[in-house]
C-alpha cells in the first residue's frame, strides 16, 4: 500500500509532515491550495477515515498511525478554531 506525507503550514507559521497510508489524501487536498482550518480539518478526515479502512481492509485492522494524525490535526484545528481567518496551507506531497 502506498503511503505519503502531505506537507502543511498553519497559520502561526508551524510547518508539518502528516501522515497517510495511502494516496487518497490527493483526493482531497490539492498543493498549494490554502483551506480555513474547519474545512482543511475535515477533509482530512475524510481522507485519513479512508485510508484507515483501506489498511482495515487489506490487514484487517485500522492503521493506527493515520487515525493519530487525525488526532492531531483535529486537536490543533480546536486550538486554533477562535483564531478568525485562520488557515491552512497544502505545501507539497511526498511519496
């Protein structure tokens, strides 16, 4: 199964790596599009929630990993969730 990390920068300027055991997060984030933290928290876990099954799927247990990330973007998008205008930006994939 092909993995990937999906490049971010938050507004405060905090830069991160995230996750993915698949390639569906191409699906839903595209580089160099910038999202309200709301909707970037979303579509992540739209795609980090597919992933997951896929890998469910294929070795009949979630991937552990992608459903951390998860945990993590959705707890700095509620850190951030007061802060008006605040979004984030795709800077790149790696796979």
């Amino acid at each position: 199964m092909p993995e990937m990390r999906f490049h971010v920068r938050w507004p405060d300027g905090l830069r991160e790596a995230c996750y993915s055991p698949s390639l569906v997060v191409k699906e839903h984030l595209a580089i160099g599009e910038t999202y309200e933290v709301a909707e970037f928290a979303a579509r992540s876990r739209t795609a980090l929630t597919i992933a997951s099954e896929r890998v469910e799927a294929r070795y009949g247990f979630p991937c552990s990993l992608a459903l951390g990330q998860l945990a993590r973007i959705e707890a700095r998008a509620t850190a951030l969730a007061a802060t008006p205008d605040a979004r984030v930006t795709v800077e790149a994939f790696e796979e």
